[in-house]
C-alpha cells in the first residue's frame, strides 16, 4: 500500500481542530464517512497522482476509466485536502440534514461521476474549438467540482441573503460564479473548467432533469427525493443544519496539481459577521424553557 510522503501535514493538524470545534456528534454520518475516505485515500492513496487525475488523454483516449472515481477523492498534498474538507463539512452538514443520509449519498455518488463527464465534454469541445491539444491533456484532481455543484444547491435550498467572497459581499444568486471567475484570477494554476463543470451538474439537478432523472433510477426514496424512513440521528441530532441566513460556511478549496488557493466565503449571521468555522449552534435553552421541559417529563 502506497503511504504519503512524511512532512508537516499542517492542514491536516487544522481539518482535525475543525472537526473537533464542529464536533463529531453534530456531522451526519454521511458526511462524516465522506470526509474519512477522503482523508484516508490522502494518506493511503489508491493510485500515484498522476495515475488518479482526470484527462480526455488519460481517461478517453487512453480508456482508463477508473480516473472517474479517482480524480475526486485523491488531493495533491495536505493544504488542498484541508480547503476541501473544510468545506464540504460545512455543505454537507446542512444538504445532509435537509436531504437525508441515503440520499446524499447517491447525490455524491451521481455528482462526482458527472463532474467528471462534463470535465472530459468541456475539455473536448475547447480542443476542437481553439485546436490547441493542452486542453485535452489538462490532468484536474480533487474534490473541488463537487463542492462547486453542492454550493448550487445550497444557494438553491437556502435563497436570498449574501455570501462573502474574498470579502467581498455577493448575492448568494451569483456566489458560485462570482467564486469560478475570482479562484481562477488568484490561483490561474486551478482547474477552471473542472469548477464550471461542478456548477453545471448542480443547475442540472436545480434546473434540469438531473433530479427527475435520479428520482426514475432510485428504489429508496419517496416522491420529494427525501428518504422515506429517517433514521434515529436525522430524527433526534441537536444540530439544526436547515436553517435560514443564520448559518454559514467558509472555504473553498481549488482543483489543481500544483498551485492550491482558498477563497473566503461565508454567509452572514443576525450580528452581520460570519459564525465560527461556519457553524451555527442553537442557542442554549433560557431557564423558563428549562422548566417547561421538566415538568412536561414530570407529567408523562
């Protein structure tokens, strides 16, 4: 088995210390099994990077197809995992909540083999549209698209209010776009099209048929795409992820080999400053609430 190379692994130091501010009990299991994948294959890679990115050389013309699984799970070192999983945590958090676990999980699993079709379908038409074959050859790896096609569906689920990029206030109807141009201008070494890819697969299933579509093929949820059966985590967590403008998320991180950046974002809490980490807690019970609860448990 392949180990990665020993070094600082700050960003792993860092991705730890959130997880534990977060704290484990408050991340749906899904998202938490995700995020442990992610990290393992990290340290423990299934293939070297240059055997798990994504290429219309590597993986068409080549035929190795297993690329589309690879590429979103493996990152080029440990700052690129930890702008990715610090955002996905907070994403997943909430869609997990939202959606259910069963769900979710066929969400990642759909959107992180679309991103990477819709990658290869980009890189194709620019080769033929501006005859220049570095596009075919442009190897992308890392979790990023995704997280841009979950980004869409927060800004679906949760409308209105304004996300800060770079600092800079935005309209949560423009964030992800405003976050493709702004990455690609800081990090001009980070995977553009396989960013517009994860936006594309998110209006797919926001504005397509990507969802009916989804909907046809599964056995396991109910009409509204939601599982039919929560389980006891969705039915008694402490954590209120479907909330309005109140929570928030922070990092993302970007798509690319060897040049890794992270743009700021998080949206807005009642007191007009991003929560820590992204996280919204609800807030503890006033001791009238206390008594009520107790006499209710009294009384039963």
């Amino acid at each position: 088995m392949r180990h990665r190379p020993r070094g600082s692994q700050l960003g792993l130091l860092l991705l730890a210390s959130q997880l534990f501010q977060v704290g484990l009990d408050n991340i749906p299991p899904v998202t938490l099994a995700v995020l442990g994948l992610n990290v393992y294959l990290y340290l423990f890679p299934a293939a070297p990077l240059l055997k798990a990115c994504i290429s219309v050389q590597q993986t068409y013309l080549f035929n190795d197809w297993r690329r589309l699984l690879l590429s979103p799970l493996h990152h080029a070192d440990d700052w690129h995992l930890y702008f990715n999983m610090a955002s996905f945590l907070m994403k997943g958090i909430r869609l997990e909540r939202r959606l259910g676990g069963a769900w979710f999980l066929y969400l990642l699993s759909v959107f992180s083999l679309l991103t990477g079709f819709v990658y290869l379908a980009l890189e194709v038409l620019l080769t033929e549209l501006t005859q220049d074959p570095s596009h075919s050859a442009a190897c992308a790896v890392g979790f990023s698209g995704v997280l841009f096609a979950l980004k869409v569906l927060i800004n679906h689920y949760y409308p209105g209010g304004v996300t800060y990029v770079m600092g800079v206030p935005v309209s949560n109807r423009y964030a992800s776009w405003v976050e493709l141009v702004l990455i690609h201008i800081t990090a001009p070494g980070s995977s553009l099209i396989g960013h517009l890819a994860g936006i594309l697969v998110g209006l797919l299933y926001t504005s397509g048929p990507l969802k009916t579509l989804m909907k046809s093929c599964s056995g396991f949820v109910t009409s509204n795409g939601h599982t039919s059966q929560p389980n006891a985590y969705y039915r008694s967590s402490g954590y209120s992820g479907t909330g309005g403008g109140s929570s928030g998320y922070y990092q993302h991180g970007t798509e690319n080999t060897t040049n890794h950046t992270a743009s700021y974002t998080g949206q807005t809490n009642q007191r007009g400053a991003p929560p820590p980490y992204g996280f919204h807690f609800p807030e503890e019970p006033s001791a009238e609430e206390i008594r009520r609860r107790r006499l209710r448990r009294f009384e039963s």
